[in-house]
C-alpha cells in the first residue's frame, strides 16, 4: 500500500512493533481500510459543486420574480451559515467547565458570487433590491418589514437530486429576513478573457434548517 498506508497508520494511530512496523490492521478483511472504502462507496460525498438555490426578493421591491430563477441558476459560490454557542467559564471543585449560555447565528452575513449573463440579470436584480432599501436620490430608508427576503440553499447529489438526510427528508438551510447588504468592485479587463461575476453580500437575522429551526428567534 506504500503512502496511503503509513497515512492511515498515523490517521489511525498504532503502536509500533520491535520491526519497525505499525500494525493497526489498517488492511486485510475487516480492516479499516475496507471499512472506510465501504462506508465511501455505500454513502457517497458530498460534493461542494453541487447545490441549488431559490432567492425571493420582496415582491414590492420591483424585482422581476420572474427573472429570480435566472439569477439563482447562475450563483456560482455561496456559504452555508454557520452556529455558535456561547460560553461561560464556571468553577466547579477548584475546575473550570464550561456552561452554554446562548445560541448565536455566526457571521449573520453569507455572500454569493454569480456568473454574469449579457443581460447584466444577475447584477441588475441586486441593484434593484438595494434600491428598494434606501432611495439612492433621496436616501429615504424603507421599513425592513418591506424590503426583506428569503434565500433558500439545498446541497444536491450526484443523481441530481435534493440530499437527504438520515430521515429521508430533504437538506435545506434558509435565510429569514433577507436584503443584500453590498456588491463588490466587479474588475473589467481587456488583458484577459473569461465569464465576468459579480459577487453580492446578503445580511440575515437568523437561518433554519431541517435540523435547525431558528425561522421565529
């Protein structure tokens, strides 16, 4: 096995015997090699390249919903929100430990980068939901209540499918109370060719999922 087994000796751990060897029963039946190959090829990866998203603005902001599925189909990159715990130090018989005081959602912040068709769509809803928030000419700010929306992100298998997870039921992570809060520089260049992307900043107050249910905090 060469490489892939001192790898797995050291992933694994092991003592070492008077031979110079490690003997982990890393290969051979029932190995855990053989465990780890199964596991593989029973349950499959999942790949970052593979998921979809569903953006709704709000409908008064004068985004074309239509368009909103062209856009989704072009996010190149986005990130799945994450949780943090809150802690705090306790003394307990002369110890300290660690007592969970609140749940916070991290960052409350998740970008997305898309690819940018000729129609300039992707960009141009953006553009136009940030508008709806403040009034570039007059800087009127609008109510939240009106100017939030609600993005939707499902990883996606290799069949081309939603994941599922252990209960059969589709992987999900939602963004409650939505609006784009930036869009980044977007260089233009004539000394290289490529798809242009434009890449826009979402704020959120909170994120559920079908594990996660944070939809009401």
């Amino acid at each position: 096995m060469g490489i892939l087994d001192d790898f797995l000796n050291g992933f694994f751990g092991g003592s070492g015997g008077n031979s110079g060897t490690v003997d982990t029963g890393i290969t051979g039946k029932g190995s855990a090699l053989d465990s780890f190959i199964s596991a593989v090829r029973t349950k499959d990866f999942q790949r970052t390249e593979r998921f979809r998203v569903v953006i709704s603005p709000p409908p008064a902001s004068g985004v074309d919903l239509n368009a909103t599925k062209d856009v989704a189909l072009m996010v190149e990159e986005c990130n799945i929100p994450g949780l943090i715990l809150q802690n705090r130090a306790v003394k307990y018989n002369n110890r300290t430990q660690y007592q969970p005081t609140a749940l916070d959602f991290l960052g409350q912040e998740a970008t997305f980068v898309f690819y940018l068709q000729s129609d300039w769509t992707q960009r141009n809803m953006i553009e136009t939901w940030i508008n709806y928030c403040v009034d570039p000419k007059t800087r009127e700010v609008g109510y939240k209540d009106d100017i939030i929306g609600e993005i939707k992100i499902y990883p996606v298998n290799r069949k081309g499918e939603d994941a599922k997870n252990p209960n059969n039921q589709s992987i999900y992570y939602t963004l409650h109370r939505a609006f784009p809060r930036s869009i980044s520089v977007m260089p233009m260049s004539q000394g290289t060719s490529g798809v242009a992307r434009t890449t826009a900043t979402f704020t959120f107050d909170s994120w559920s999922s079908d594990v996660i249910d944070g939809s009401k905090k």
